[in-house]
C-alpha cells in the first residue's frame, strides 16, 4: 500500500481533508473572464514568420516606374478576388483568400536589429524581458478549455517570446516543438508518466498540494506561490487532454493532404526545417479545443544572400498549410471569431532590377502585416509605403498600435490592461501607449 501510494502516512492523512479544497481553489487564473466591452474574436492565431519577410514580393506592389530601375518588386503580382487585391505569384493559395484578408503595408518598428524588433513584436519593449502578447491575453481573457494552456507557442525555441515574465506563470506560454521534432505525446516535456496510474498520480499531487497550500497560509498574498499550485493543476488536467490533440492519426488523408503534412520537410538556404503543415493543422484543434492564444512560428526569412530562391522555397512551405488553415476556420465557423495574424519583426528592402544582386537587407520603416477574421476588414489595404517600400508614409501602425488594436478586438482595454509590478503598473503598449487602429475594423 505504501509503495503504491508512493508518499506515505502523511499523505494518506491530508488527501481526504484537503484534496478536493486544493481542486477547487486552483482554477482561478484561467477561469473565462468578462470582458470590458463587446469583443470581436475569442481568440488569436499568430503566424509568425520570423527573420522579416520581403513585403514588396509578397504584399506590398511596387511596379517600376520611369526610365531608371528602382527598388521594388521582383516577382509578378496581379490583383484577386472581388477586392482586386494585389497579391504576390509566390503565394496562389493564400491569393484565393484576398477577400478574407485586412493587409496593412504602413507597419513600422524602432529597430532593424533581429533580436530586438522580435522581442518588441512580441512583448512591446526591445531590451528587456515582458509578459508575451499571448501572455497578456491569457491573463485579460483566460482560456475558454480549463484543461489546457491559455497560450500555446508552436515551433519556438526562445522562451522570452512565450515568457509570463512578471505575470503569474500560469499565463506562461506552453511550448510545444522545435525546428526539425515530430510533434507527438512526447513533446510537451513530461506530459505523461510511465510508472504510476492516473489515479495514484491524482493522491500524489494532492499530497503535494496540500502542502503547498500549507505554505501559502503563511504567505498570504504570495503570487508566485498561489501560481505554481495552479500550473501544478494544469499540468496534471494536461495528461488527459493534450495528447489526443496532438494526436492527428484520425484527421482525413485528404485533410493531412491539403495541409501538406510531412510533405514539406525539405529546406535550402536559410530556411529551417520544420513541419509547418503540422503546426497549421494543430493550430485548427487547438482553436477548436479553446485555447485562447495559438502562436505559430516559421524561419527564418532572413535572406540577405540567394534572396530570390529562398524567398520562393520559403512562400512555397508557408503558402498551402495558411490557405487550408483559413479554410477550415471558414468552414467550421470558427473564423468569425479567430484573430489571424501574420507577419515578422521587420520587412526588407527591395531589389534594384538588373544591378546582379540578389540579396536584402533590414528595413523596420516600412514592412507588411496581415489580419483576417476576428471583426476586420476583408479584402482592405490599410496605409502605404513610399514608391520604393522603404518607409511607411500614410496610415502608419506600430508595434504598439498593433498590440492596442488586438487587445480591443478581444474585448480588453487597449491601453489599460495592466499589472502592478516594482512599484508601478505596466501594460503592454509600455509608457507611450498605443492607438487602436479602428479603421480595420468591419
């Protein structure tokens, strides 16, 4: 009995008299919330494509003008669908939603400096470590599936970008998957455990629990403490849920087609190998199961050499499984409600045509992102960069504008969702605040 209860008397004791206490009081952080007007979406999907994707060969149409080349636009555009949206030759799949997308071409950032501009996009400061965006909505919004994470990051390696930081960590981000894994079971870090039954697992976290709540009554107040018992909880309501939504063996051949899954593992220059057909895939359960912030990340769009052929190999991965992705969400009619958003931490500058180079530089002046669903505009063009792409001169959206406008659409204050920490509130938008962008707005 000992052995199988794996804790002893003292466990046997507790379990009784505080289990169910412990079980009740640990779902706090993540229960839904009310938001403080009517919300657009319930949730995020972040395509992240990180290294800075070309804008003027993907979004951003530059034809050239007059006599003498300039930088602009390499690859063929034409305009799709209704909108008449003009929309790369690389990018055919994502071309048959040009009805569904909000494009905005007057993004712009403080730096060119990779690290950096990531960081920015991601939390709102450059320098230094700050709650995630999927961070800050999870702790505004929590999450709608009390067995899963609110913030889900696929693909990533860097934890600052998924970080709580001073939040409490229960709104931590979940990695799941790096560049070049399999995501299965075995991904998420201990998800399951082979020498103990659920049920001995249950009595023994009790156990655990009891103690930690022990420690709490003397420590009244204790954030970090009061978190680390609700993630404990998480984690164990995991082991049920997360492994059959990784699971995608019962998904149709034509589905797993459409998403290219296992198809697209190949990679040249400094395209990294990744499953992103899968990533797309798992994003769509995701969703559907609740989770409140789904990040997808795919890199690296740093082409300052072979700029041409790396360009195309890496629209060529991404094209298919974002296509499939918007269509299911159409279709499930979980669009309506689902913030997509793709984009990078900068743009790039363009090509002078028949100077014989081929490679880009950084620009965080001017660059390209795109929204769809979640109460934007369709098939609209917000804001514009000069002739040659370099700098964003009419409707122009920062990091922190961006970040203002995704919290209103979710109903949260764009500039007043904050947390005490070292003495003063801080907010996502940072001192200077953002502008919610209303013009996206359907």
């Amino acid at each position: 009995m000992l052995q199988s209860a794996s804790c002893g008397f003292g466990f046997l004791a507790l379990q009784g008299l505080l289990g169910e206490q412990v079980r009740a009081a640990s779902a706090g952080g993540l229960a839904p919330k009310v938001s403080t007007h009517a919300a657009r979406a319930k949730r995020v999907i972040f395509l992240c494509m990180s290294g800075g994707p070309a804008q003027l060969d993907t979004f951003d149409y530059k034809p050239q003008t007059g006599k003498k080349p300039h930088p602009g636009s390499v690859f063929r555009f034409r305009p799709h669908g209704e909108s008449g949206l003009q929309i790369s030759e690389l990018l055919p799949e994502t071309a048959r939603h040009a009805d569904k997308l909000c494009v905005i071409n007057g993004m712009h950032a403080d730096t060119g400096i990779h690290a950096q501009s990531f960081l920015q996009l991601h939390t709102g400061d450059r320098l230094r470590v700050r709650p995630s965006l999927g961070s800050w909505v999870t702790y505004g919004l929590g999450t709608e599936n009390q067995n899963l994470p609110g913030f889900i990051s696929l693909n990533t390696s860097k934890s600052s970008i998924y970080s709580s930081a001073f939040l409490p960590s229960i709104y931590n981000g979940t990695p799941i998957g790096v560049n070049g894994e399999n995501m299965s079971r075995a991904t998420i870090a201990n998800i399951e455990s082979d020498h103990l039954p659920l049920s001995t697992r249950r009595r023994q976290l009790d156990f655990v629990q009891s103690l930690n709540r022990q420690h709490l009554v003397e420590r009244p107040g204790d954030t970090k403490l009061d978190s680390v018992i609700e993630s404990m909880e998480l984690g164990f309501r995991m082991q049920s849920a997360a492994p059959d939504l990784l699971d995608i063996s019962g998904e149709t051949k034509e589905t797993l087609e459409r998403y290219r899954v296992g198809q697209q593992k190949e990679s040249v220059g400094t395209c990294k190998v990744s499953d992103f057909g899968r990533q797309c895939l798992l994003a769509r359960r995701f969703s559907e199961a609740g989770v409140r912030f789904i990040e997808v990340n795919h890199g690296s769009w740093d082409q300052h050499k072979n700029h041409r052929r790396d360009l195309t190999e890496n629209c060529r991965v991404t094209d298919a499984p974002i296509a499939a992705l918007l269509d299911d969400l159409e279709q499930r009619g979980l669009l309506d409600d689902t913030l997509v958003i793709w984009g990078g931490e900068f743009g790039r500058p363009g090509l002078t045509p028949g100077d014989g180079k081929n490679e880009t530089g950084h620009n965080a002046n001017g660059f390209t992102f795109w929204l769809a669903g979640g109460g934007v505009k369709a098939g609209y063009v917000h804001g514009k960069t000069d002739p040659t792409g370099a700098r964003a001169v009419e409707g122009k959206v920062h990091f922190r504008d961006l970040h203002a406008t995704i919290l209103h659409l979710l109903g949260l204050p764009g500039n007043d969702l904050k947390f005490w920490h070292e003495g003063r509130d801080h907010r996502l938008t940072g001192p200077e605040g953002g502008k919610v962008v209303t013009e996206l707005f359907a």
